[in-house]
C-alpha cells in the first residue's frame, strides 16, 4: 500500500521565484495535499532553496534530497527510486499546475482502462492557447507513430514501475533532450497502456526554438537523433527522415531569400540530429 496518490518529482537547480510559483500551484489542488508528496532532488551547490522549502513545510508534504550530480535523467530517477507514491510525474521546476490537473490526472488513471501512463496537454488557461505546440482535441492511444506530436516531460503521469529514465538523455548528458520521449517510448516498448488526453493540462512560460542558441539547437538536435537511433524502429525511421528532409527544406527555404542567420541554425539543428543518430551509444 503506497503512502501517497502521486509522488511529484522535481529536479531542480538555480530556481528561485519559478519553484515558488510551482509549489504554490500545488497548495491550491482539488486534491488534498495529504494525498501527494513532492520529491525536490535538489542539484544547488547551496542552500538556495531551504528557506522557500521552509515556507512551505505546513502546507505540503516535501521531501528534499540533496545531489551532488548534475542531469536531469539522473536526478529525476533519484526521485523516483525515492518515491512513496502509486502514481509519479516530473514536473518541471518552473511549470504550475492548475487546480484540477492531479484530480483529472486520477480520474484518468483509474478509468475502467486502467492505463498505465497519461499524458496532458501543456495549456496556458488565461490567454486560451497551446504553449508550445496544438496536440489533439480528443484523447488516442500513444504509440510510436503518433508520440512525437504529443510529448513533454511536465504532462506525463504514470503508475509506478521499474521504468527509469535513460540517464544518457536529457539537460546535463551526452544527449541533451528527448528524455522524455525516450521514456514514453520506454512505455510503449514494453507493451503498456499509454493515453493522452486533452482534459489534463498544466502550465508553462514560454519558449520557441528561434530564441534558441545555435548551440543549443545542435545539442537538441543531437538528442533527437539518438533517441531515433536507440529504438530504430520502422517508425523512428520514418520520424527521423521526415525531420531530416524538413530542415533540408528550411534551409533551402532561407537560402532563397538570402537569410544567412537561419540557413546557419537549421544547418546546426540538422547537423546535430545527423551526428545523434550516427554516433548514439547505449
């Protein structure tokens, strides 16, 4: 018998007000918060979170572990071996969750169907649009095909098991992204009920790919071609080339109209994807 409904698991580092906001998300569920822990794997070389740790004490049940290695995979699995929760999810330290998402995250789990991972919708209520990309309107199975157009890490909910997050994936590793469609695909490796459904949904400040550092795009793009390298499916393949012949594209796209700038980033972002898949290591 678990202690908890959800243990959330957040690995956090140089978060302040952000992991304020999150937390004070949290003290407004519809779910009592007897029924959750949060997990705080806690990669500061400093006591820079205790005092809001502290703030929160009475009001949720925290567990706050220090770590002295940086990787969200990682850390995130930390949290998880930590867990005394029927049902985990990683939230990001800089997401919120609306007051409904543990509730219709339940109700979800322990439908008739009984899957074993749900994933949500990242939602901004107040302005009435998709953060980052429009995912369906009504809910489907997840499979290798479709899990690509659905996936983030902050809207994953799953019954606890002995899946783990890869560590060679993520902020911090050799792949820097893409841990969380490695997980899910995890999931669907091993034959496990996987949904997604739009009545789930929580938060996130925004962010586009153009304010990104070429570095960065590389770096994502490096995750992405070995998360497709790791399972070499037919559908990861097909995923991949589709990817591949998209950035050709854009960079032709760019050459046109003499756009050196942005021929020059997706040139990185394409760059990177080919090296992830030629060079992936398990």
């Amino acid at each position: 018998m678990s202690d908890y409904k959800f243990s959330l698991i957040v690995a956090t580092i140089n978060r302040k007000q952000e992991l304020v906001l999150f937390l004070e998300s949290l003290t407004n569920q519809l779910l009592p918060s007897s029924q959750f822990e949060v997990i705080l794997v806690d990669q500061n070389t400093t006591d820079l979170i205790q005092p809001i740790i502290k703030s929160f004490e009475n009001k949720l049940n925290i567990n706050h572990i220090k770590s002295a290695q940086k990787g969200l995979s990682y850390n995130r699995n930390i949290g998880i071996k930590a867990s005394k929760g029927e049902y985990l999810c990683v939230p990001d330290d800089d997401c919120t969750y609306y007051p409904d998402t543990l509730y219709m995250v339940l109700k979800q789990l322990e439908a008739l169907d009984k899957p074993d991972m749900v994933i949500g919708k990242v939602f901004d209520r107040e302005r009435n649009k998709y953060v980052f990309k429009k995912t369906p309107n009504k809910s489907l199975l997840v499979n290798e095909s479709n899990f690509y157009n659905i996936v983030s890490s902050i809207t994953i909910f799953f019954k606890k098991n002995e899946i783990l997050f890869d560590e060679n994936f993520g902020i911090g590793t050799k792949y820097a992204s893409n841990e969380d469609g490695v997980f899910i695909l995890s999931f669907v490796k091993e034959d496990k009920r996987v949904i997604y459904s739009p009545l789930i949904d929580c938060n996130h400040p925004p962010y586009s790919p153009a304010n990104m550092s070429k570095q960065k795009l590389f770096e994502y793009g490096v995750g992405f071609g070995a998360m497709c390298r790791k399972f070499s499916s037919f559908n990861l393949q097909v995923l991949f080339f589709k990817v591949i012949f998209y950035q050709i594209f854009m960079m032709m796209r760019f050459s046109i109209v003499m756009d050196k700038e942005n021929v020059s980033r997706r040139w990185q972002s394409l760059k990177g994807r080919i090296l992830g898949f030629k060079n992936y290591q398990a």
